[in-house]
C-alpha cells in the first residue's frame, strides 16, 4: 500500500481547481482563517502560501478586523454568531466599503 498522500495532478487542472476555490470561498470563513493564523503568530507570507490567496488579502483582513469593520456580530454576551450571510457578499461590501 502506497503510504503517501502526494498526488499528481496536471498543472491545469490545478489551475481550474485553483481558480473555483478563489470564486467560492471568498467571505467571513477565509477571513476567520487568516485571522486565527495570524493570531498564531503565522506571517503573511505563510498564510497566503497556505490558504492560496494573496499578502495584501492577509494584509487587508487584518486591517480589517482592527478596525472593527469586517462585520462579524456577536449576541448578547459577546460569544461569536456565524454571519447570516455566506455568500461572501456581506465580507466583500466590507472590504470595498473600508478596504
């Protein structure tokens, strides 16, 4: 039995995979990744290597949730809700709003 879990997978579709991971999952789950890394002491440059997004998207996210503008609520007794919206819209409004 093969005791890897490297896999070979053509460059292009590599790229379609890459690019359809871009479309979908743009709002507040990347955000909440990029965050946590950070608040794990990961840099900018490891994030965006791991998560397969850009610096200035780490950057601007960090920006973001220091400015208290990323649009993440919390109830009553400030524990974290999980936005209403998952289309992504609701981060994206956010960015280009104070981005």
């Amino acid at each position: 039995m093969l005791n890897s879990t490297c896999l070979g997978i053509p460059a292009e579709e590599q790229a379609q995979m890459l690019a359809a991971l871009r479309r979908a999952r743009y709002g507040y789950l990347l955000a909440l990744h990029m965050v946590l890394l950070c608040a794990a002491g990961r840099t900018p440059t490891d994030i965006a290597a791991v998560l397969f997004c850009s610096r200035s998207s780490v950057y601007r996210t960090v920006r973001t949730y220091r400015e208290g503008t990323l649009g993440w609520k919390h109830d009553d007794q400030r524990r974290f809700v999980s936005p209403v919206c998952t289309t992504g819209l609701c981060m994206v409004d956010s960015l280009v709003r104070y981005g």
